[in-house]
C-alpha cells in the first residue's frame, strides 16, 4: 500500500480560503488542547472512565456502469470517482462496568438490512458475543452520489439492474474494517459532548406538511429547521482525537446529473476535518491521529438548497463543499466550549418490530383511540421524489395525483378496507407488502434502538424523519430516562431501510415525505411506543425480547447486470498509453488533465487504495505522491471507448498554495484478459510544471 506520510503534499488546506475557515482552523489541535485543559481544571471527571477506539476503512463499492443511489434514477449509472465513502467507527468501552457499544457512520446512501447482517456476522466471527445487534449502531450520512445496488431487498435495486456483490462485499467489508480498527484503537479517553446552532445550512423543503403539525411543534423550530449540532469529541492526554457530530441536512448537494462517486456534504466534512486540518493520511498504515464523522440525525425534511431547487453539475461540486464547511465549521468551533465531561453508564438496546403489524396504544396515538400500522405502501406522491432535491419519475407530484391514484386503485390493485383505512389519506400507488408475498421487495420486520453513552442518548431510526417527528421521538425518550432534550438525539438512517416517518399530520398532506412513509399514519406513534419500551427497559435495568427477526435474503438476491467480458485497448495502444497529454505548463487554481488507454475499473476496485496519484518531483530527482484519488482535487473520469476499450480521464485542480515545480498523473489499471485474467498496469503523463 502507498503510504504518504511523510510525502509532501500539494494544497494541504485546500477548502481554507472560504468565509470563516480561518478561524476554525485556529481552533484546531493547539486551541482544542488548551480548551480541553481547562476543561480539566474546572471540571473534575466522576466515576470511572472510558475506553474509546476509532478506526477509518474505505468501503467505496463500484464506480462505474453501477446505478447511484438516493435519486431513483435508471439513467443516473456511474461513470467514475471523485471522492471515496469511507466508513468511520468508534467502540466505546465503561471501564466500571465492561459494557460497550460500537457505533459506525458510514459514507453511503443506506444502511440496507442485507449489510446490518453481514456487518454482524463478520463482528461474530472475530469477537464472538462482544459485538452483537444489541450493541452496535450502524448508520448512513445518505450520500445520493454513492453506488446501488447493494440491498436484498428488490425495490433499493430496480435503478442498478439487480444486486452487486460487488459494491455489497466492498460496503460491509469496509465497516467491519472500520469496526476493527477502531476495536484495536481502544485505549484510555475521555468523552465531551457539546451542543450548538447552525443556521444556512439547511432547509425546509416541505413546509406545507411542516405547516400542518401542532403549534408546541412548530414552537419548537421558528424557522421550520432544526439548527441542532451535537458534538461527541474524543480526548487522550487533554489532545482531541476524534469527534462525532450529528446535525440533520439531507446530502443531496450533488446534483441527479452527477455521474461521480461522491461522499457528498457530511464525507467532505469530515474529509476536510481529518486531511486538508489534520493531515490524516488515509493510505498509511496505523491509527490516525484524528477521526471525524459526521453523523445524520432527523433529516428527513432537511435539505441542503437552500434556494429549495434542484441542484446543478458542475455547480454542486462547489455547492457541496461549502454546505459541508459549514457543517465543519460548527463543530469544529465547539472544541472551544468546555462541554460537559461525561462518565457512565454506557448502555443499549435494540428490538425488531413488525412494522406492518403492531397495534397502538391511545397514549402514543393522541387521539385517545387504538390504531393499527398496515402492511407497507407507496402513494403517487413517492414517486415524484423530492421537487426541491431531485425530481424521480416524470408525470408525478407531490400532494395530490388524482390520475394515477384512480389508475392504481381500479385498474391496478383494488385496496381492502382495513387497508384503505391505514394509509388514508394516502391512495395506495404501489402495494408493497402484497408484492412482498411474493418477492422480498421492501423490509417490514426493522430493528429499533436505543444507544446510551454517559448522557447522551442515541435513537436509531431505520429511516428517513422528519424533524418535528424526530422531536416527538426525542421528547418520548427524554421523559422516560429523565435525560434533557438536546441529549437524546435520532440517529437516523440506522441499520436498515424503511423509507421515511412522518408526523400524522404531516402524512395527511401526502407530500415526498408522506407518500414514502409506508405503513400508514401511524407509523410514528407505533414508533413512539416502541422507543418508550427501550428507554423503559434502559432506565430500569430489565432485558426486553429481541422480537422477529428479518430473515436471511441472501440466497434471493437477483442480479440482473453481466460484469465485464474483455478489457481491450483502442487500436495501436496499449494499456496506460497517455491518449490526450496534459499541457506543458498550470498555475494554481487550473485543471491539469490527463486521457489514458484505460480498463474497467470494476476490475478492481482498488478498496483501500487508489487508481490515480498525482506526483511531484522533489529537488532530488524523487517523485512523490501529494494527492490520490480520495481527495477532493482529483477526479477520475471513466467513459467506455467502443465495446472493450476505455478511456480514462484523470483531472486534478491545482489547489492554491501548490509549490511550483514539475508533476505528472499516474494512473493505476486492471484489465481483464480472454481468459478471465485480471492483469494489473500502470500510465504515467508526461511531466508539467506548475508555475
């Protein structure tokens, strides 16, 4: 593996120059120190400690000829990588009493089902009983620029042409690698959380649903946003060494045209944190010196445009970084709060709720009657996607779609009326638990936790919620264990996929968010109750039943797309030959470019390292690498040439601050033989100068 620690590196701060980083970065490291001894001195740390590991994996998947996931979109295919999904996870140990949790934030659209289980498994095989689905929370910052297909449930897989095993092994290897490294980082820390606002950040993208809720909930956010970042700093030696910070905005930054692999706002937050601040090297070997995750909460109603329109490529490249400095901005400014220093418990609980079928109590209904969730269903309205985010099919809008609810109803499927009762006013488009009789479409049987650490309380919601239904959440749990509101928090995204959750009063105006929370109006108050009944079983010490178990899908995944036959390059070339060379001279703020005589890079995905570098001659002759595919400056660009051949474009923009001097591209193939034979090569470009 390459490793660039010691390399000199072009643009270490890129992302600096906008309004305000400076003055983060000079709370960096040294500021962060200082804070933290004084923290120390003022406050003293009661009771036992804790052990707390990090640890950073790649888990990117395929990057080319593979669906993305998030827009629902047959055209959106892959065509290459601009920044890598890595998978950031943290174990954090009660020394006085040996119970744990594992915690993992993925860059990655969802946390399907299928991954939960095989995450599992893998934990199994190394620890034993250590880490089970009662103590690890895995969840998704919901990137909509990262590779499908990954589910084994057929509708996350109908835009990617079936299952990739591929992407699959790649995103549950990369968070059990995740999860090891941070098993092996265990060693003596501290924990501070803190709390902040963040305003321009995000949106509501659905105010008149936001509209509808009761005045004590819309009292609650003024500006119908929830401005919430919560901070989860790790310290070692009065040093900070990690953070998590949760704060809820949709990352849809990258626009549905995009075609590049992206982390999207929450993964360049948190890569600005660890490289362009913290000069983390993600190709070295060891434990990093800091680990930062970025973390959703209840975002379903949260967007990044904060014009409430689609975004537009090229423009969301920037679009996105500056949403995800903000974010960067506002956690990093809490390491100068002393926060509060938190000692144990540390606890959790997790149960598997049939979602289709549970019956509601009164006290979680509020209308003082009974009511039942209903076997899961889409409305019109689902399929129009998300208007200010990224429109899905054509012919469909948000609220009302009386043509397509008439041809669903009398054409289509005739809705029984215990269903009809359930979903109302939804008209059912799509029936998915009666397709679910058939094939696994949708998971109905979903895990739900309750994570403690110290104070802090974590929900672990397997979808989509809004803020004022992630509010009522919070509100249920915090009165049960006693805990202040702005410490119970959704982690969202969490475990598996159901979709969204809405408010009762929300549902009914059958908005995006309405019409894709499938068990009916009362998916949130079943949600309530189920919530109650972990924070019940937490506060009082008791075991709770662990409930119905998804089955295992793995036998049933369809895989519909054939992989690459033959790799072959353009006529008189050979693989890595530069095809189109960069020009001879750049400056700072410029793109050098590079064309190769290039394969298939679902040949190899080169998980955990990289195919392209870009070197800088030294004054003794050595050429060293300053930047490689994971980072925000380079992209790689993959466009099939013929039937066999490809090329590839590798394009770096020169950050400001790059030392001037001669560089070259260097660019890492795999290219498939006659046989089946994967061979590996490389291209290099002639050298340039940046001046």
């Amino acid at each position: 593996m390459r490793s660039r620690r010691t390399v000199l590196r072009a643009g270490a701060l890129t992302g600096l120059g906008l309004a305000g980083a400076g003055q983060v970065v000079a709370a960096g490291p040294a500021r962060a120190a200082q804070a933290a001894q004084a923290a120390q001195a003022a406050q003293a740390d009661q009771g036992a400690g804790f052990l707390v590991g990090r640890g950073i994996a790649d888990a990117t998947g395929e990057v080319a000829e593979v669906g993305m996931m998030g827009y629902g979109r047959f055209d959106q295919q892959a065509a290459g990588l601009h920044t890598r999904l890595r998978a950031r996870a943290f174990v954090v140990v009660d020394e006085s009493s040996g119970r744990r949790v594992m915690l993992i934030v993925a860059d990655s659209p969802m946390i399907f089902g299928s991954v939960h289980q095989a995450v599992l498994r893998r934990l199994a095989e190394a620890y034993g009983t250590l880490y089970t689905a009662q103590n690890v929370l895995i969840t998704a910052t919901h990137t909509h620029a990262g590779p499908g297909g990954y589910s084994h449930h057929l509708l996350y897989n109908t835009t990617t042409f079936g299952f990739h095993r591929k992407t699959f092994e790649a995103v549950a290897d990369g968070l059990f690698e995740a999860a090891r490294n941070a098993h092996d980082d265990l060693a003596p820390s501290e924990l501070v959380l803190s709390h902040g606002r963040l305003t321009g950040a995000s949106v509501n993208r659905s105010r008149s649903a936001f509209d509808r809720n009761p005045k004590a909930d819309r009292d609650h956010f003024p500006d119908a946003i929830d401005p919430h970042t919560t901070l989860l700093r790790v310290e070692r030696a009065g040093r900070a060494v990690g953070a998590v910070n949760w704060f809820p905005v949709h990352s849809t930054g990258m626009s549905g045209d995009n075609r590049l692999i992206s982390a999207d706002n929450k993964g360049y937050a948190a890569y600005h944190w660890e490289r362009e601040v913290s000069e983390v090297d993600y190709l070295a070997d060891g434990s990093p010196d800091f680990v930062s995750a970025f973390a959703q909460t209840n975002s379903g109603d949260m967007s990044p445009n904060l014009d409430l329109r689609p975004p537009t490529t090229p423009e969301d490249f920037a679009h996105t970084r500056a949403n995800g400095l903000r974010q960067y901005e506002a956690a990093a400014a809490q390491l100068r709060q002393s926060g509060v220093r938190l000692s144990g418990p540390v606890d959790s609980r997790l149960v598997y709720v049939d979602l289709s079928d549970v019956t509601v109590r009164p006290e979680f209904t509020g209308d003082g009657r009974t009511h039942r969730t209903s076997k899961p269903c889409v409305g019109a309205s689902m399929a129009a996607g998300s208007m200010e985010d990224g429109p899905a099919f054509p012919g469909f809008e948000e609220g009302e779609n009386p043509f397509w609810d008439a041809i669903s109803d009398s054409v289509i499927y005739t809705v029984s009326p215990e269903l009809k009762q359930a979903q109302a006013p939804k008209d059912v488009f799509v029936p998915l638990g009666e397709m679910n009789r058939v094939y696994p479409w949708v998971q109905e049987r979903v895990p739900v936790m309750l994570v403690r650490i110290g104070r802090l309380h974590l929900i672990g919601i397997p979808g989509e919620v809004t803020v004022c239904a992630g509010l009522r959440l919070r509100r249920t749990v915090a009165g049960i264990v006693g805990a202040d509101l702005d410490d119970v928090l959704v982690a969202g995204y969490a475990n598996a996929y159901f979709h969204y959750v809405t408010t009762p009063e929300e549902y009914d105006a059958q908005q995006y968010e309405g019409g894709s929370t499938l068990f009916g109006r009362w998916q949130l108050p079943a949600l309530q109750q189920t919530a109650a009944e972990l924070a019940t079983s937490l506060r009082d010490g008791t075991s709770i039943p662990l409930g119905p178990e998804p089955p295992d899908l793995s036998g049933k995944a369809l895989s519909l797309q054939p992989g690459v036959v033959l790799d072959a390059p353009q006529l008189f070339r050979k693989f890595g030959d530069v095809l189109v060379p960069p020009r001879e001279n750049y400056r700072a703020g410029e793109r050098a470019e590079t064309v190769f005589a290039g394969a298939h890079p679902g040949n190899d995905l080169h998980r955990g390292d990289t195919y392209l570098e870009i070197q800088r001659q030294d004054s003794g002759g050595t050429w060293r690498t300053v930047a490689d595919d994971g980072d925000w400056a380079t992209r790689f660009h993959w466009k099939r040439d013929g039937i066999a051949a490809s090329r590839v474009t590798v394009a770096w923009d020169i950050p400001q601050g790059t030392p001037p001097g001669p560089h070259r591209i260097v660019y890492h193939g795999d290219a498939r033989g006659l046989t089946g034979t994967i061979t590996p090569f490389t291209g290099t470009s002639p050298a340039f100068l940046v001046r």
